[in-house]
C-alpha cells in the first residue's frame, strides 16, 4: 500500500528569500523537493554528511525559539518583504563565514533550517494536509545503492524518516509561532528599513539592502498591556536578542580572519553598516 506521511509546514509561504533583492522560487537549498511514500521510495538511503549544502547561504531563516541562542553567533534582521528573522552569515553574496571545509563552526549556533535539510514538509491540494518530503537534489540522498541508512524498512518509515517527521513537526510548530510574532510586529508598525554599506580593504563596496529591524524608539512607545502581553510570550526576550546582535563588527572579524585563512588580503571596514 503506498502511503505519505503528514506534516504541516508550507515552507514557501514562510521562508524569508530576500538578501540585496534576490528572490527564488523555491525556499533556500531546496531544488527538487518530493514527496516521500513507501512503494516510490522504498530503496532510497541517507548518507552522513558534512554541511557543505549550506557554505553558499549568506543568510537564513530563524524561528523564535531560536532567537536568543542564535544572537550570540549572527546579526539577526527581518526579510524586507515578509518580515521573517534572518540570521545573517555573511557579508557577499554565496559566502557563508560559518562554514569552512564543508563543517560548520562548533563554536556557533546552527539555525534549526538548516540541521531540518534535506527533509521538508510540503503542501497538498487539501490545504489541512501535508506531506513528509526530501530533497532529491541532495548529495545525500542514494536512490539505487547499499551504503546510508534506510528511509523505510518493510513498507514502513524507518527510525531516520520517524526522527526526521518529529523534527519536522516541532518546526511547523515554532514556525507557526514565529508567524504570530512577525504579525504582531508588524501591526505594532515596530520594523523600519534598515541599510548600510562596508567597504572593504581591497575597495570593494558591499551592500546590505532589503533587510528590517525593529525600532527601539517606537518600541518604547508601546502600550503597557501589550508588553505585559508580549513578555509572558517571551516576544521581548526576542525582540531584545535581536536588538542586541546588531553588531556588525563580530562579522566583519570574521570576515577577515576567513580572508586570511584564503590567502587574500585582510577586508578591514571603512566604513560599518549604518541605518
């Protein structure tokens, strides 16, 4: 019996795809997406891997709960366009300053999108219903071979597709969370545009563009109630992590330390990102 297995999370309606107003069609790292179902699928196996996928991302989606934990490593901005978090991993466009030799560093957070990859929910016509999905594309991913593990043993998802389907859940859930922070964000009216330009040592000039923050100003304007509201949500916590890792000068060090370990010359700002 062909079976598919539910999730709910439509990817393409809650992923932030803007960076210097470049958008896809399809969320980041995903090019062929399909859905899973045991008869179709049911030789297919997972390798281990290294995060290689991810080393050209110079930005990627967060949730909420990930907000605090993830401003220890990056600036956190909101997508121009839809207003979702966005850690942002480098400062040019397909450079990841977190990723060296296909591993990303240990010592910071990696975002929850990017350890969910290669799996993925996708919508169907019923639009209460999903299904459990992976990336074809993935180097991962064997479709006609013995070596990785087993995506269904006996016509049934295997241990991997079970772990992979809890994770999956657990981020429709935080997703569906964020969705509502992002909203009340905006009905507060708290995110304004926010760009800046760095030049480099070697006189490039880089352009942050088609990104948003939140503004401590109208921030301080908001109704008691509402941050009596928003704190027991833990929205503030957020809200003030995201304040707190716009610091720029953390990635810009480690732009230049990723230039001395290329052998190129050390990028050194002339001048900081700036509203």
């Amino acid at each position: 019996m062909v079976r598919t297995w539910p999730g709910p999370d439509r990817l393409q309606q809650l992923s932030g795809n803007t960076f210097m107003a470049d958008t896809h069609a399809l969320p980041p790292l995903y090019v062929e997406p399909v859905a899973l179902n045991s008869t179709l699928h049911a030789s297919w196996r997972l390798k281990e891997g290294d995060a290689a996928f991810a080393a050209r991302l110079p930005f990627i989606q967060l949730v909420l709960a990930e907000l605090v934990q993830a401003s220890r490593s990056f600036p956190i901005l909101f997508d121009g366009e839809g207003g979702w978090p966005l850690a942002l991993l480098g400062l040019e466009k397909h450079v990841n300053l977190f990723v060296q030799e296909g591993r990303w560093d240990a010592d910071f957070h990696v975002p929850a999108y990017i350890r969910r990859y290669p799996f993925v929910f996708i919508s169907t016509a019923d639009e209460s219903r999903y299904v459990l999905g992976i990336d074809r594309a993935s180097d991962r991913l064997v479709t006609n071979d013995q070596e990785g593990a087993p995506l269904f043993e006996n016509g049934a998802p295997s241990e991997l597709t079970r772990q992979a389907l809890r994770f999956c859940n657990t981020y429709h859930a935080e997703a569906s969370a964020t969705n509502a922070f992002c909203a009340a964000l905006k009905d507060q009216d708290l995110l304004v545009d926010r760009q800046g330009s760095i030049t480099l040592a070697d006189g490039r000039a880089l352009a942050l563009q088609g990104f948003k923050v939140v503004d401590p100003a109208r921030l301080e304007k908001l109704d008691d109630a509402v941050l009596v509201d928003w704190h027991r949500n833990g929205w503030m916590a957020a809200i003030y992590a995201h304040i707190a890792s716009l610091d720029f000068q953390r990635l810009l060090r480690r732009a230049s330390k990723h230039a001395i370990a290329a052998n190129q010359s050390s990028p050194m700002p002339a001048e900081t990102v700036s509203a």
